[in-house]
C-alpha cells in the first residue's frame, strides 16, 4: 500500500499531466499544426477572414470611385456593362446580372 503523501503526489502528477496534455490541444487548435503549416487553426481563420473583409472593402471603394467618375464624365463614358466572373462561388444575383447594359 502507499502512504497517503505518495498517493497524493501520484494523483497531483497524474492531474498535471492531464492538463499538460489539455493545454498542448487547446495550443493546437488555435495556432495549427506544424504538418499543416499552421494553416487549420483558430488564429488562420481569423486572419483569412480578416484579409476577406479588408479585400471586399478596398474593391466597394474602388467601385464607388468608379462610378463617380462615370457619372461625372456622362459625356464620356455611355455605357456601362456588368460582367461577372462566373465559377462556383459566384451568387445568382450576379449570375444574372453579368453581360447587362447601364445607360
């Protein structure tokens, strides 16, 4: 039998290293594996969202800016034709609108 010290001092490693082990998984989860080039965890997820909104902003802007000049230069500019890019991500509301001529 042991001592109730060495059983005590059993448990409390046993306990240390469950949390060790908790710990490098929740480590894992956020940052990514190695094998996986830190590409699946928490923090790539974030930052591919991150650059996914910045991109979609910069390109509003860029079409607003568009069409300001557009409409400021009517004399110029007498057409306008949408044109999407068609794949498996392209939503139907911009499938319908693509080959459609603005005055």
């Amino acid at each position: 039998m042991w001592s109730a010290a060495t059983a005590q001092a059993l448990m409390f490693k046993r306990w240390w290293m469950l949390q060790t082990v908790l710990l490098w998984y929740a480590i894992r989860n956020i940052r990514g594996t190695r094998v996986a080039g830190y590409r699946g965890g928490i923090l790539a997820t974030i930052s591919r969202n991150a650059s996914t909104v910045v991109h979609a902003a910069i390109q509003h802007v860029s079409s607003q800016a568009w069409m300001k000049v557009a409409k400021a230069n009517t004399n110029v500019v007498t057409e306008i034709e949408m044109v999407a890019t068609l794949g498996s991500k392209t939503s139907p509301l911009c499938r319908s609108m693509d080959k459609r001529c603005q005055r």
